[in-house]
C-alpha cells in the first residue's frame, strides 16, 4: 500500500477522466493488465478497482484512465492536484505477452486502459500490433488522424498517444464520429484479419478488455479464426486482495469447471476458459 499524490487530472467528454499519480514502485512493477484498489474519499471506505493505462519510469508516475458511473468514481473525480490518494497495488494476473509477432488489442470503453498498457510494453520490439479501440460516448482524448497502419479516408483516426508510440491504432464506434470506423470493435477486427495472409494470421494472438458482450464477441471471432486470446474481465470486487471471494467466475479448467477470483487468479483469462 503506498501514498500517491495527484499530479496531474484531465477531464474529458462523457465524464471520463484521466489521472496521474506519483509512485516509482507502482511505475516500475506494473504488468499490462494489472490494477491498483484506490481509496476515492474519506468518506467511502471501500476502495475502487482502476487499470493501469500507462507508466513513466524515468519520472516515477503512473496514469489512470476512469469514467464516472457511480458514488465512488464521482468522488475521485473531484480529487485535485496535490491531493494524496492512498492506493494498493499494482494487483493481479496481468497479460502474458507471448512470442506472436502480431498481437491484435481490442479495448472498449473503461476496457481500454490495459489495452493501451500492453501496447506501451511492446511499442519498442519487434512486435507489430494493431490496435483497435471502441466507444459509444465521446473518446476519453481527441482522435487525430494517423500517419501510420492502414491506408482508409474514411477509417482514418487514432488515438494521439498511440500514433506517439508509433503503435497502429483505428478507433468504432456506432455513433459516426469523423474518421472512426461505424460498426463494432470485431466488426472492424474481422475485416482487418481478412487482409492477412494465413502466414500473416498465424501470428495473431488476440488481447481484449471492455463489457462482457464485446468480450464474448470478440471471443468468438477468436475461435473463428482459430487464434489464441486473453481476455481481462471487470467483475464487482470489495477486498481485491483474495480474501472475500466477492468477484468469483466459473472458469472451464482441464479438470472441469471450477470457481476462480477475477482480483488474485484474473483480471486476465484464456478467452476460452470462460465463454
Ligand atoms: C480489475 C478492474 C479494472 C477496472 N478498470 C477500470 C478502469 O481502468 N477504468 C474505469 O473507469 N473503470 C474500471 N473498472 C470499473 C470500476 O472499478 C468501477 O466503475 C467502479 O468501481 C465503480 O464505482 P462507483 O462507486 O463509481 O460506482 P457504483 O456503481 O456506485 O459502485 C458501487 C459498488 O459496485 C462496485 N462496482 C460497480 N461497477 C463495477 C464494475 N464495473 N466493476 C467492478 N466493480 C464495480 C464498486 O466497486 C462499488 O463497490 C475496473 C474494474 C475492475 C474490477
Ligand atoms: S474482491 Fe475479494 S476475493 Fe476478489
């Protein structure tokens, strides 16, 4: 458990906001996929599970992305620069990186933080993901357009962090946002694998984040295509910590199924061990 200090808090459309605290230790030992259990207030003893979206190790700091939905987030929102947040962390089984050169990111809504993670980790080896964000609310940034991955007029956004990294990135949505594919995130993630050769596709290792039915959709397209996919799954949690067996999911395991806590055994899971 350490202190954090707030040093830095943007607000962007559709109540969503981005956060940066200090802390070298949480900025060093983050894994893509892993969260930290933040306090949101004095007045609200129980903490808010949040992902870690990216990390600055040469200044020691680590930045959240969350959206308001409730008591507990809204109370964060009105935290200020300066103000010190105390924060467990980083928790949980995060994504295994593996050696499939490929690598499709698919993050929806609050789903994108560890999505963007794993795409900083691998932004410097040879690697060569694409990655594909969705929302049905105002992006949690400005989508500019992109310089680099596929060449569409129509289908031309991204997300300024990303196109930074240099990392390729499209972004859906139903909504018709200028530049930004209108389907679903596996509307756009099918079309993009129908491009690659069967050489191409046997590289592609699916990672995903966001609502339950995006996940099972994208689950499906992965069984599809026959490609490997590790999903990260947001259940309720109140210890976070693997005492209370509060936020436990029936996972399908080589002996059968059996009941596996999303905050100490996840938040990331073999797609296909639990659709
Ligand atoms: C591993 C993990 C990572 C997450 N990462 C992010 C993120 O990066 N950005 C982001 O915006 N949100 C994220 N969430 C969801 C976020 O934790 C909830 O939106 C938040 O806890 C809601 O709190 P609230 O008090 O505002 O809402 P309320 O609905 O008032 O919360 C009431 C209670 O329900 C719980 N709760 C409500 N919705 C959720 C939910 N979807 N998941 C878990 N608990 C919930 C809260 O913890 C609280 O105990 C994550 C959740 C998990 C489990
Ligand atoms: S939240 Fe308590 S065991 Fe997972």
């Amino acid at each position: 458990m350490c202190d954090c200090q707030i040093l830095a808090h943007y607000q962007y459309d559709g109540d969503q906001f981005i956060l940066t605290l200090d802390s070298s230790e949480i900025a060093k030992s983050t894994i893509p996929g892993q969260f930290v259990h933040v306090t949101v207030s004095d007045s609200i003893p129980m903490r808010r599970p949040i992902s870690v979206m990216s990390v600055d190790i040469d200044n020691g700091t680590f930045d959240l992305l969350y959206k308001v939905v409730g008591e507990g987030t809204k109370k964060l929102s009105e935290s200020k620069i300066g103000d010190i947040l105390s924060v467990i962390g980083p928790i949980g089984n995060g994504f295994e990186l593996t050696d499939k050169k490929l690598p499709l990111l698919i993050g929806g809504g609050v789903g994108m933080p560890p999505i963007i993670a794993i795409a900083q980790k691998i932004k410097d080896t040879d690697c060569d993901p694409f990655v594909i964000l969705g929302s049905e609310v105002p992006f949690p940034f400005t989508p500019e357009h992109s310089n680099i991955g596929p060449e569409c007029d129509e289908v031309s956004h991204t997300m300024p962090l990303l196109e930074e990294w240099g990392v390729a990135c499209r972004l859906t949505s139903l909504q018709g946002f200028e530049g930004v594919y209108k389907g679903y995130v596996t509307d756009l993630a099918k079309a993009y694998l129908d491009t690659l050769s069967k050489n191409e596709l046997s590289k592609v290792e699916v990672f995903a984040c966001g609502p339950h039915p995006m996940l099972e959709a994208v689950a499906k397209l992965s069984v599809d295509y026959n490609l490997p996919c590790q999903i990260s799954l947001e259940e309720f949690m109140a210890c976070a910590v693997g005492g209370c067996a509060g936020c436990t999911v029936e996972v399908q395991t080589e002996r059968g199924s059996a009941m596996k806590r999303v905050c100490v055994d996840g938040p990331v899971f073999d797609a296909r061990s639990i659709f």
